[in-house]
C-alpha cells in the first residue's frame, strides 16, 4: 500500500468507519475478489451461470446431431432454473440425462477452478468453501456442486464444498450483521442491509434475534426489496440508481418504524469489485450501472449524506466485497473449521477466504 492509501485508511479508522476492513468482528478476510486468469481469459468465466448455458447448449447440439433436440426448440439461454430443475424430475429421460451431462461438465469445471484456488497463498488450509451466488438457488446448482464436492474428495483432497444454507439473495443481506462492531446492537433488534449485484439490487431489514441466539445465527430477513435494473430501458445512470436505492431505504426505515422495530444506527452494503478503506471502488464494479470506480464517487458518503440518522442518532456506513457479505452469513456455521471460503456464482465468480478470529486466538 503507498503512502496516501496507509494515511487514507488512518482517518477513515480514526472517525470509527472501516470499510473493507481485513479484521472483523468474527473472522479475518485472507483474501477475496481474485481475479484468476487461465489462458486468455479469467476462470471465473469457466463456472458462472453463462458458462452452464453454454455446456447445456453443447450438450443439445450433440443429441441434434441424430435427431430431435429433447429439450425442444427453446433456446438455452431461455430456460429458467426452475424449468431446468423440472427437466431433471420428468420422465423424459434423454432430455433429463441432457441436462445431467450439463451439470456433469460443470461439476468438472467447478472442481478445477477449486483446486487453482487451493493453490492461492491467501487460500493456503482452506478446509470447506460454502458455495453461493444465484446458480446455488436450483437443483441443478446443488446437483453440480455436491458433484464437484466428490470429484475433490475422490482425488484426495480434503475439503468440503457446500450450498450456503441461506438462500443467496437472504444470504448477501444477513452476512451484513457481521460488519457491524458488537456495541452497536445494544439497545436494537434490527438493521438495514444492502446487496448491489450486477443485474439487481436489493435492501433489506435484518432482525438480529440476539436474545434466542447471541451468535447471530438466528438472524433473518424481515424485509426486503428488489430492484432490477438490469432491465431498465434505457439502462439507468450511476445517480439514478443511487438515488433509487436510497428511495428503497428510507422506505425500509419508514416500514420498520410502524412495525416497532428498533434499527441500529448502521447500514451495511455488499458490493461488487475490490474497495479501498475509505469506500471507493477500484476495480470489479463494470457490471454496475454508471462509473462506479470514478476516484469522485464514494458509495458510503452519500448514502450517509442522504440518510444522517437513523432513530436521532448518527448514521454508520459500512462497505465490503458482495461475495465477502454473503459468505459472512455462514460464520456461525463454519465454527467447526479454521479457514474456509465462499464462491459465488452468478454473472461472474465471487470470492473470499476466511480465518475464524476464535480459532485464530486459541492456537495464539
């Protein structure tokens, strides 16, 4: 880190703000959003949800090579997850062994991608990898990754690879409870989170439910609200879409007030890319409406500027990488290991690996 980023990250700690911070309350982020490349192109490009629309239309083109294509004349990019998920369950078994042999070259693929990961300084010891992203959200998803999960025990590698056991779009909203510094829950139940993703973005209220479980594993979404804007016509600008999801938090604040919820004063956002101490974004934000890496843009302020207080008292605004957000919801689950990771995949590959901060201490 130059000189400029270390005194940059020193005020941003001294006015009690640390975005993207290393050290959490839970565990320690190894590492996260790395970008991989592999030939003349990145291995996240392997395993995300276009790349199994492209298996699958691999695997069709060879069943119309003799005949009929089972799956019709429906293009593949075309098919839901749930129309998938019912292919598997039909009685028409060429069409379900099609989709089978889809999910069979991306178990493969996924597997591959593990072990480049594996071989990372910053995922040195990774014992499990809960995976995540929308592609976990299926049948086929589960089906590919417990697939690739056998394929790495089968080859002698120790490790356990797994959905996420929120739903992701719960997930990348829950894991905000973990940025957040124990002392601000005193006195709340509830908090606002954010999970801005390259085709949507969505809020939410996240009650803490401390009092059935201190370690926050009973956390849960109250509300939520979505927004896609990927399918906005014209797409929508940077401003727009800021103002857009303050519109959707004032409104979360407004329905947690007449429900009696008690937020904290924090909101913690989940966001694409690699982001710097004091909350900008300096790469991996390309799939974001607008400029979202501009050295003049700074996500946090103005969500803080435009919301000051939250219940009369000031507002805190806490950024971290999307993937490292949603693999914060496993922390209570992953009590059992030392390190672990999460892989989301969705429009692209997401990533971050973790230390336990208990486990860490002990063997300290």
């Amino acid at each position: 880190m130059t000189s400029n980023g270390t005194a940059k990250e020193s005020s941003v700690r001294e006015a009690g703000i640390a975005h993207a911070a290393q050290r959490l309350p839970s565990v320690i982020v190894d590492d996260y959003n790395i970008e991989l490349k592999d030939g003349d192109g990145f291995v996240g490009d392997r395993v995300s949800k276009a790349a199994f629309r492209e298996m699958l239309e691999t695997c069709r083109a060879r069943m119309r090579a003799l005949g009929p294509d089972p799956l019709g004349d429906k293009d593949s990019c075309d098919f839901s997850k749930r129309r998938l998920d019912h292919v598997l369950l039909a009685e028409d078994t060429l069409a379900s062994g099609t989709v089978f042999s889809a999910i069979e070259a991306f178990a493969q693929e996924l597997a591959r991608v593990v072990r480049l990961f594996l071989a990372q300084d910053g995922w040195k010891g990774t014992q499990a990898i809960a995976v995540g992203g929308g592609f976990r959200d299926s049948r086929a998803g589960c089906l590919a990754i417990g697939r690739a999960s056998y394929l790495l025990r089968a080859a002698g590698i120790d490790i356990t690879l797994e959905p996420i056991r929120h739903h992701p779009d719960e997930g990348g909203l829950i894991g905000a409870v973990h940025l957040a510094p124990a002392w601000i829950f005193s006195g709340y139940d509830s908090l606002l989170a954010v999970d801005i993703g390259g085709s949507n973005i969505r809020t939410g209220v996240v009650t803490t439910n401390l009092r059935k479980a201190p370690d926050l594993s009973r956390s849960e979404v109250w509300r939520s609200e979505i927004w896609r804007h990927r399918d906005e016509e014209p797409m929508p600008t940077r401003d727009e879409a800021v103002e857009r999801l303050i519109g959707m938090l004032t409104d979360l604040i407004r329905r947690a007030d007449r429900a009696n919820l008690t937020l904290a004063p924090f909101i913690g956002i989940g966001c694409p890319g690699l982001i710097e101490a004091d909350g900008t974004i300096t790469r991996g934000g390309q799939n974001l409406p607008g400029n979202w890496e501009s050295d003049g843009f700074n996500l946090a302020e103005r969500v803080a500027a435009s919301i000051p207080r939250i219940g009369g008292h000031a507002t805190m605004v806490v950024m971290h990488n999307d993937a490292v957000v949603q693999g914060l919801s496993e922390v209570p689950d992953r009590k059992d290991v030392t390190r672990w990771g999460i892989l989301t995949i969705g429009t692209g590959l997401g990533n971050a690996r973790f230390t336990n901060r208990e486990t860490e201490q002990a063997e300290g």
